[in-house]
C-alpha cells in the first residue's frame, strides 16, 4: 500500500488544531530534520491531565487529520493505559503525555538538539 504525501505543515496544523480541541497542553514542536539519522522530521509533543484526555486527544487528532486530510496514523500505540500514546504519520510522530510520564521520559532533552518551538495555548 502506498501512502499519500501529506504537506508537514498542513499536517501539523492539523494536528495542533486536534490537540487545542480537547485542550491539550504544554505543546511543542521539535523540528528534527538538521539531526543525522532522526527517524522522522517533527516530534509533537503534548500533556493531557488524565488518560481520559489523553485517549480524548488522540481521537480528536485523528477525527481532524481524518476529515481535513484524508489521512491517518499509520501506526498508533500505547492508548491502552494512555499514560503515553505515540502516532506515527510518518514524517511526523506525535507523543500525547501525561504530565508526570513526560517529566519522567523528557523527550525534548533526549533530542536537546532539535528546535524547539512552543504553542502558546488559546485557552
């Protein structure tokens, strides 16, 4: 199966709007292209307070990027116990936290050589 190329920017986009959505927070954006061997070009990375919200900002970035885009995650994991659910769209992979578990793995560290850019929340 061949997989449609979606514009990064629209992507994220799409996916910024799913996270606001459902009030997602602590939002950034690692940019990850200038490191050698990254896996993909953009981490986002935000908190839910709860599992609950966590699962709630999944399905809502999926619905959006679904019926914007007509595209989905080719690979979603870890909404069983929704402390850290991971969607993979390729070029760009989304990490939906609760906050203590993203305090406790600090991605942005682990990639202290990525640009960071934070989205101030609307809420």
């Amino acid at each position: 199966m061949t997989k449609k190329l979606v514009n990064n920017d629209v992507l994220i986009a799409n996916i910024i709007k799913g996270i606001e959505e459902v009030k997602g927070s602590n939002i950034d954006i690692l940019d990850l292209r200038e490191i050698d061997n990254s896996a993909c070009d953009y981490f986002i990375i935000c908190n839910g307070n709860s599992n609950t919200q966590v699962n709630a900002i999944v399905g809502s970035i999926q619905k959006i990027v679904s019926k914007e885009l007509k595209d989905k995650p080719w690979h979603v994991e870890g909404t069983e116990n929704a402390e850290w659910v991971l969607m993979d769209y390729i070029n760009v992979v989304v990490h939906v936290f609760q906050t203590h578990i993203r305090e406790y793995y600090n991605i942005e560290g682990l990639w202290g050589d990525a640009k960071i850019t934070s989205i101030q929340n609307k809420y």
